[in-house]
C-alpha cells in the first residue's frame, strides 16, 4: 500500500483516462451533438479545438481510423503523446524503483 502512494499522480490519471476511453462505447460523427462538458460548446460557438478528441481516440481504440479521424485530426498524434507520456513515466518510475533497492542493498 506504501508504494501505491509513491505512484506518479499523473501516470494513474493518464492509464485510467486511456483505460476508460478504450471501453467506452465508440459513438458516430452526428452523435456528438449531445451532452456535453464542452464551455465552448455550450456557449453556442460551433467550434472548438479539443471537441470531438476524446472521441476521436475512443474510435481509434476500435480499429476505426477513418471515422476517428472525421472525429478530429488530432486523435492519432494525442494517443501517440500520451502512450509515449505514459511510457516515459513508466520508465522513470521503474529507475526510480531499481535505484531505491540497489541503495537498499548497499546498506545491507
């Protein structure tokens, strides 16, 4: 339990956003038009550059590239950012981890 708390904040945040978005279920280009958290949006301006990301991933998740990308174009580049975001702090994490038992070990 101790090590779940040293635990990097925005790695969990990044794996359960990814996480989520993998298992939501994929909506089509009209249905958007629904709720939305969007201030934007619900300001009444018809664009806005982060409406339709989330959505975007979500469809790439699902094998549907084409779609994805009528979703929004940057859908491709933002999973690529965050996956390689999310490998990054992996790899600190796990230095991190590695160096704090050599140490450990030394003192032994």
């Amino acid at each position: 339990m101790k090590r779940l708390h040293q635990i990097p904040l925005e790695l969990i945040f990044w794996v359960v956003a990814l996480a989520l978005l993998a298992t939501a279920k994929p909506h089509g280009y009209e249905d958007h038009l629904s709720f939305t958290w969007c201030p934007l949006a619900n300001l009444g301006l018809q664009w806005c550059p982060g409406c339709g990301l989330g959505r975007s991933i979500t469809q790439l998740f699902h094998g549907n590239i084409a779609e994805s990308l009528k979703l929004h174009w940057f859908g491709i580049p933002a999973l690529l950012i965050i996956c390689m975001r999310v490998f990054t702090l992996l790899k600190l994490e796990c230095n991190r981890i590695f160096n704090l038992k050599n140490t450990e070990e030394d003192y032994v």
